[in-house]
C-alpha cells in the first residue's frame, strides 16, 4: 500500500475517533444535566411537600389535642376498678417487682402531712417506673392517684388503653401539648379531688444523665394552687432498659441476683413564683437526688421484727449480758 494512502486511512481513523470522543462526552453531560434537572425537582418537590406538612402540623396538633379529651376511659377510676388495681398491685406486680429487684424508698414520711390532692412528678427512664413509684406510694394516696400517659403511646389501640388504664389507673396526655384543651381533662381529675403522677421529661431517657423537664406539672400546680412533690427513681433502667417488653435479673457467675432500686421523695414544693422557678427546683431535685431517710414501704413486717430482735440482741451482748434463749425441748428418740 502507498504510502500516502496509508496516512489518510490513519487521518481518517484519527477523525472518527476523536467525533466518537466527542459525541460520548456530548451524551455524558446531557445524563449529567437530565439527573441534576431530576435531583433539582425532586428537591423541590421534597421542600413544598415540606412546607405543606408544616402548614397542615398547627391543625393536626388542634386536632389531637381536642381527642385526647375523649381518648379518657372514665370507668377505670370507679370502685370496682380501684378494687380490682389495689389487688393486681398486691397480688401480682409486688411479687414480680421483689423478683427482679430490690426495692428501697426514702422521704415517704413527707407524703403523710400533706392534704390531698398533690401532683407528683418524677423523672422517667423506664416502663418499670410507674408501678415501682406507685408501691411506694401510702395506700390512701396511690388508690387516688392517676398516672398521666402519652396518648400517641398507649392510647393508640383501644383494647391495650383500657388495660393499661386498669392495671395503672392511666389518662391520656398530649405529650406535644402546651396547655388549654389539652388539659381540661386533668383540670377536672384534680378539681375532683384525685392527685397526678407526672413525667415532666415527656418520654423516658435514653443513656445517663435525666432530660429537660417542662413546664406542664408547674402550671397545673399554679392554676390549682397545688404542692409539688418530686420523685426521683433510679436503677429501673438497668433493669428494664427503653425498649424492653420485661425485666431482667443481673447475670453473673455465682447466679443471678436482683437490681437496686430507690424511689426518693423530696420535699414538697409549694406554689409559690413563676411557674419556671418551681420546675428549677424539680430540676434540682432531680439532680441531687436528696430525700430524708425512713423506713421502706417494701420492707415486710417479718423482716422488721427479724431486725428488731437482732438489735435487741446485739444490744444485750454489748453490756455484757446473755439473751435469753427459749426453751426447747427435745423429743426422746
């Protein structure tokens, strides 16, 4: 082949490759264009939808707000409930409690000089909290206690709201809520006559450390000219964690053995100030933990005499003297 042929099949060659380059990097930048143009209207989409979320969010929250009203099982808190919870508390869940803990509550004795009704709250790290603070409660104030529940929670399915209202004595609250229609349900139970177990935290903590607790228990006391109690519980988490269905004991290699668990009540806290100055000292609370010492509602009377006697005995060897023994007497074999 000539020479001069050659070098134009080359150049030909050359030409046709470099328009094959040219019209791939053309397709490649219109996919380019056409997936930005596709990525910039779905972002657009994604915002306006957005938007009409954040818009319709004020009259949905209305909404909920007004049903959580109606979302109250009022027959929970007549007579032959009462009977039927005190009974579940003593009979059922006391006996699963002291398996999977022990328990030990301080600062009771202040409960007793106050005149019902009060609004308790407590900070919330666990589904074990709200039956382990009512076994700490005196008998005459947990039968005429309600528990505050979050009704996009437990009031979701109507069969597990009236159980759970049953086994606790629960009333829907809007955990979103801020005041007004929200709580006119809870401004009639206080008005006649029933005291509240709050969680001020809205949910319960994951991880240490306790959450920010809000304003909601400080108003109710200030527009019903209530005290205050503060509670603090800790070691529930450790035995039911956020997200358990039960508890568990403490696994080990001599055996399984119970959680520690404490329930402290504070001082109350009477209305007096700005409803954010009553939820700093909540806060407090919270923090330091401080209850005066008593005697645990969970110790039986068995036990106390067992103490009593060993003091007593303890007590005799110190100053010298023998404890008397009771007198025995042997079966002849």
């Amino acid at each position: 082949m000539p020479p001069f042929r050659r070098k134009k099949i080359e150049l030909r060659a050359r030409e046709s490759q470099e328009r094959m380059v040219e019209a791939a990097r053309e397709r490649q930048e219109r996919v380019v264009e056409a997936a930005r143009e596709v990525a910039r209207e779905g972002q657009e989409r994604m915002v306006e939808a957005a938007r009409e979320v954040a818009r319709e969010a004020p009259a949905r929250a209305r909404e909920l707000r007004e049903a959580v009203e109606h979302l109250d099982i009022p027959w929970a808190r007549s007579r032959p409930a009462r009977w039927v919870r005190e009974n579940f508390m003593r009979f059922v869940l006391n006996p699963i409690l002291d398996h999977y803990a022990a328990r030990r509550a301080t600062g009771s004795e202040a409960l007793s000089r106050l005149q019902e009704p009060v609004i308790l709250v407590a900070n919330h790290a666990s589904h074990m909290d709200t039956p382990v603070i009512l076994s700490a409660l005196p008998r005459k104030l947990r039968k005429q206690t309600a528990v505050a529940a979050a009704a996009d929670y437990f009031y979701r399915n109507r069969v597990i709201a009236s159980l759970v209202a049953l086994a606790f004595n629960t009333v829907p609250i809007d955990r979103k809520g801020s005041g007004g229609k929200s709580m006119a349900h809870l401004d009639h139970l206080l008005d006649d006559g029933w005291s509240l177990l709050l969680y001020p935290e809205g949910t319960r903590k994951h991880g240490s450390g306790l959450g920010r607790v809000r304003r909601g228990a400080a108003v109710l006391a200030a527009q019903h000219n209530l005290p205050i109690v503060p509670i603090r519980v800790t070691g529930t988490a450790q035995a039911m964690p956020p997200g358990s269905i039960w508890p568990k004991r403490i696994r080990s290699r001599l055996g399984a053995r119970r959680h520690r668990i404490e329930v402290s009540f504070g001082e109350p806290i009477l209305p007096i100030g700005d409803p954010a100055e009553l939820i700093a000292k909540v806060q407090a609370f919270f923090d330091s933990g401080e209850a005066a010492a008593a005697r645990s509602p969970y110790v039986s009377r068995k036990t106390l005499s067992r103490k009593t006697l060993g003091r007593k005995a303890l007590g005799r060897k110190a100053l010298g003297r023998k404890a008397p023994r009771r007198n025995v007497r042997k079966k002849r074999q």
